[in-house]
C-alpha cells in the first residue's frame, strides 16, 4: 500500500502513490487474518535553479526537499473467497516533517526573476488511504490487482511549499506479481500502474495521468535472511492541466536502482517481517533526483485458522 512521497512535476511537488513503497512479494497476499505494516520513510533530493516548479501556487527553483514520514497500515483479508482468490481491504493513515527550500520566483518571464530563499516544514498529517486487492495463488506463482483511494481531509496547508495532503481526490490501480522458488529462495516480483488525480479546487490544478513501474530480484541466505535488487520506473503520460498549471503540462518522468535486506523472526508466537530498501534516482526529468530509504515492519494481529 503506498500513498504520498517526494517532490515531483505533480502539483504542490508530492506524488500521491509512493515510488517503492512495492517490491519484494508485491504480488502475494496473505491468508484471511487481521496484518499491521509500519513503513518509515525517507527521501533527499534536489533540483538545480534551471528546473522550475509548482508548489502550493507558487513558482519555485533551486529546490531541495526532505521528507521523513511514518506509514501505519492495517489490512484485513476477509476468510471467504472472491472469484477464486483472497479479498483484502485497508486503510493506511500517513504522518510526517516534509521540509523544502527553495528560491520563490514571482516573474517567470524574468531572465532573473528569484526574489529571495524560503524555507518551509511542518509536521502534519497525510490525506488517508483506503485500499482493496483481490490476489490468487498457483504454485510458485502468486498475482493480484488492487486499488488505491486518495481521501481529502488531512492537513492541507493552503500557500504553503511543503505539504504531505493534497486537497484532492486521487485513486490507482495496478497488478502486480511474484515467483517465488521456496527450494532456491529466488523470489521475483514486478507491480506496475496508473494513478488518476482530481482538481485541487484551491489552486485549479490538475495533475495528469501518471504511469509507474515496481521490481525487485531477492535471494533468500538463510531461513531468516535475504537480500536483493530494487527498482522503478516513473513517468507521467498525460499533461497537468487548468488555470494553476502555469508551466504548461509539465510532465515527469524518472528512474531508480537500488537495494535491499531483509530479516524475518518470531516474537512470542508472531511472526515478523523487518525490511530495508534504499533507492537511487537518476535521468530525472521535471523532478527532484535523490535518495530514498524505507525500513518496514510487518506481522499479523490474527490469523484465521
């Protein structure tokens, strides 16, 4: 489950579908039971004063931003089956400091326009998220399609650069899959899809259609332990629009690489799952390029026997 994240050409500069928050078995789904998953995030990254950006209806440059983020998801998989497979419904709740810097342009039509540095964090709660995804299993093979509901009421703070709301209705849907070779311990996965954006009606500004691939290749060492390759790609298919996209449709696009480790273990009779991905952006076009970091915790609350 994935929701907001680091700047980018969507407007007020935060994606609402997290880029790598899927990876490793993205398309497996549990047994029926109750599963609590806590993702921390965090991203650097930066843009230099030739890139210009829109944010909370400003026109910025010379952008740097950080996020630190906390991702709480509970995720209930229902006991009776839907055509076939497991039927599970969540809702994950986002909380976080973004922090931006960055040289607020007035006149874009200025050879030099920049007026001067301003700086803007908060700590502030996300829009939630509610998720449903219906996953079969064959064998080694493991697949689902799932859908993502932006909901606009979290801490929108209207004018202002850094943000984690976004003042308007996004929804996504994507498939994805996993082969998973227990003998081995190679486990292969891949999730891909499209994210739809609403107007945010305080600064008409439409996002456009945005398009977003997931992978990853991991390697159990032990019982306990694995690692691997992560990676994904980002590129927004249609153009933002309305009266506050004054960049035209500034379409995003961007690719990453990256790592990951994993260790499992049993605390009491629960199952854990603890997980670290680290992710390296590069060929970013109308976005900040930088480094992202999760670390996961993930085990169930119940499980229907």
């Amino acid at each position: 489950m994935s929701t907001a994240g680091d700047l980018h050409a969507a407007e007020n500069g935060i994606g609402f579908y997290l880029l790598g928050g899927r990876g490793p078995m993205a398309g497996y789904i549990p047994p029926p039971g109750f599963y609590l998953q806590n993702d921390v995030y965090f991203y650097s990254g930066k843009a230099d004063a030739n890139r210009r950006f829109l944010s909370g209806g400003q026109l910025i440059a010379n952008v740097r931003g950080e996020v630190r983020a906390d991702f709480l998801t509970g995720t209930w998989v229902l006991p009776p089956q839907v055509l076939g497979g497991n039927l599970a419904v969540g809702v994950l709740v986002p909380a976080g400091r973004p922090e931006v810097t960055a040289n607020i342009l007035l006149n874009p039509a200025d050879a030099d326009p920049i007026t001067g540095k301003v700086t803007d964090d908060a700590f502030v709660f996300g829009d939630p998220v509610a998720s449903v995804a219906l996953g079969w299993h064959s064998g080694n093979w493991h697949w689902n399609v799932a859908g993502l509901l932006n909901i606009p009421i979290g801490d929108y703070r209207e004018g202002e650069i850094a943000n984690l709301a976004f003042h308007r209705w996004a929804g996504d849907i994507s498939a994805a899959v996993t082969w998973l070779e227990p003998t081995s311990g190679i486990e292969l996965s891949t999730a891909a899809g499209f994210t739809f954006n609403g107007t945010n009606d305080v600064t008409d500004y439409t996002t456009g259609t945005e398009f977003h691939v997931e992978w990853s290749a991991t390697k159990a060492l032990t019982k306990q332990l694995s690692v691997g390759l992560v990676g994904y790609y980002y590129d927004q298919v249609t153009g933002d629009s309305g009266a506050g996209a004054r960049l035209g449709d500034f379409k995003g696009e961007v690719t990453a690489l990256g790592g990951t480790i994993a260790y499992n273990f049993e605390l009491g009779q629960t199952p854990v799952s603890t997980r670290l991905k680290v992710y390296r952006e590069f060929d970013a076009v109308n976005r900040l390029e930088g480094t992202s970091a999760f670390i996961t915790v993930a085990f169930p609350l119940s499980v229907t026997k």
